[in-house]
C-alpha cells in the first residue's frame, strides 16, 4: 500500500517543521455538537497540525457521521479518525488510524477487529494509516476495552521491544498511550525514558497520548523523542482550547526546530 495524502502530509511537516501537534475530539465528552466543533476549530486555528475524532468508546452511526461532517467542514487541516471499534467507523474523514494493539491479551484487537473492519474502510474510500498501539500503565478506558497487558511504567525496554515488532510487522507509525488523563490515578503521562527508549528503537514516526495537559510535561515528550504529540484532556475546556493550542503549538515548533538543527 502506497502512502495517501495524509500520510505524506504528516511526513512532510515532520521534515520541514521536525514535530507535530494532534489534537483529539471525542464528541461525547461535551455538551453538544455545537461546543465539540467549535473546540475543533479553536484547535485547528491555534495551530494543531491535524484534529483526530473519537474515543475508546466513542461517538458511532448518525451522531459520530454529523460530528465528522461538521468538524471536517470547520478546520483546514486534516481530520483522521481514532475508532474504538468496528462499530466507531464513518466515510466522512480523511483518514483512519488502522491500529494493532500490539499487548493486548485478546486477539480481536490484534487482527480479527482489523479483518473486520477493513472492507469497510476499503469501501468508504477513507486512507488508513497502520499503526502499531501500545498501552502504557494505567491504560485508562483504552486498555479496560482493548483488554490491554499494561506496559510497565518503569520497564521502557519492553515499550521499545513492542515499537520493534511493530515496525518490523509493517506497521508505518507507532503510538504509545496511557489512557485518558492519567494524572487522575496519580502515575502521569509516558516517562520520558520509555519514550526516549522507544525513538532510539524504531526507524518510523512516533506518536505519544495520554496525560499531557500542561506545557512543561509536552516539551518534555518532544525533547525525549516523541515525533508527534496528540492532546485530549487538555484541549476538553472550549474556552481554553484554542488558548491552549497556541501554547502547545508553539513549543511543538520550538522543539521540532531543535530537532532539526540536531
């Protein structure tokens, strides 16, 4: 499989900007469609490089198509899906994040969801993108579905064995994630020596989620090697949002010129 547009896009910025910023959407964490596509759009315009729609358990059927077409409408850049399951799946976005949960205990979330799922995303012309997905203790929602075998916060060797395997199954993107808002259950986002673990390990660009509200806690994650960061929890305040992508943004383009001249 050839990579799509969106996928070339996502290179093309890492090389000429050294690091992105994705900003995630679950529309059932607000009040109304009306307020989730309103904090899309504040998040596009303060500079997210692309806005992701969905959730563990995530948005399905009529309320997750209206949500995609809206969103989709409002931002000028790209919009990827983050399914839950088979059943969390619309034609109208620009891509799929096509995962393979790469610790999980039941096998339906390392191929039979995919198999499933595959034909219609084939059929809905949607561009996947295929990533290999590590768990990270606690796992939040994330692992309680996907019956994740949490990755040992202070084992980062195994996150980068993990990452391997991944890349060498094909997979063209690796994401580790901790849940949604970890900080909750007193543990924080991805250490900064598994993330570093898990750059030095693979050839491919890399994604971190889960914990990261604060700026001090983002610039750590590029700093320690994370290629993309995608943020949830901290762009959920609509009035905060956009405030908070320009913040955000600008240290992912701060550190991403580091990247470069290094």
């Amino acid at each position: 499989m050839k990579p799509g547009k969106v996928e070339l896009y996502i290179h093309e910025v890492l090389e000429s900007k050294g690091s992105m910023l994705f900003s995630l959407i679950d529309p059932l964490d607000y009040d109304s469609l009306d307020v989730a596509v309103k904090t899309a759009k504040a998040t596009s315009d303060g500079g997210a490089d692309i806005v992701l729609i969905g959730g563990s358990t995530g948005a399905q059927g009529e309320i997750l198509d209206e949500a995609s077409k809206r969103i989709k409408e409002a931002i000028d850049v790209p919009l990827i899906l983050f399914p839950g399951n088979i059943g969390t799946i619309t034609r109208h976005t620009d891509a799929i994040y096509f995962m393979s949960l790469m610790n999980a205990r039941n096998p339906y979330w390392m191929t039979q969801a995919q198999a499933l799922s595959a034909p219609i995303v084939q059929a809905y012309s949607v561009e996947p993108l295929p990533i290999g997905y590590i768990v990270v203790y606690p796992g939040g929602t994330a692992g309680w579905i996907g019956d994740a075998n949490f990755v040992p916060r202070e084992k980062p060797k195994i996150a980068a064995s993990l990452a391997l395997a991944g890349e060498y199954l094909g997979n063209r993107f690796i994401l580790t994630d901790t849940g949604s808002n970890p900080k909750l259950q007193n543990s924080g986002p991805i250490p900064k020596e598994m993330i570093a673990a898990v750059k030095k390990s693979i050839s491919i660009p890399y994604i971190v989620g889960g914990g990261i509200t604060d700026t001090a806690d983002l610039r750590a994650a590029y700093a320690a090697g994370a290629d993309i960061v995608q943020i949830g929890t901290a762009f959920e305040t609509p009035a905060m949002a956009g405030k908070r992508a320009q913040a955000f943004s600008r240290i992912a383009r701060e550190e991403g010129a580091k990247k470069l001249k290094g």
